[in-house]
C-alpha cells in the first residue's frame, strides 16, 4: 500500500507531502497552499480566509456558539 499525502505544520516548517517550506504565518492559521487556506482547528482546507485573528479567537468563538 502507497503512503498518504500529509499536510501538516511541524514547529516553523510547512510540510506537504515530500517538500517542506518556512511557515509564512505565526501561528498555522490560514496557512495558504495553492488556492486553499489551512485550518490547524478543522485539519482541513479552506476556501477563504479565516474571518479570525488567531486560534484563541476561533476557540472562544466555538465555546459561545457550539461549533464553527
């Protein structure tokens, strides 16, 4: 069985797949890759920005509300 393609934020580096890149944001958040933006909350990517500053942010907007 092939590996997996992985997309994931390790420490100040970028990792997807076999290549890896510096972090362009502070914080993971919005982390753009080609047309898509990364959400470290979802582990997933998104269409648009993050209407968030930060996690801290995205977190207590979840906890008022219930989810995103």
């Amino acid at each position: 069985m092939g590996r997996i393609w992985r997309f994931e934020i390790a420490g100040n580096m970028v990792k997807n797949g076999l290549r890896q890149r510096l972090k362009l944001t502070a914080n993971g958040c919005n982390e753009p890759f080609r047309d898509r933006y990364w959400c470290p909350k979802k582990q997933w990517f998104q269409k648009n920005t993050c209407p968030f500053i930060n996690r801290r942010e995205c977190e207590n907007y979840e906890s008022m509300c219930g989810c995103l």
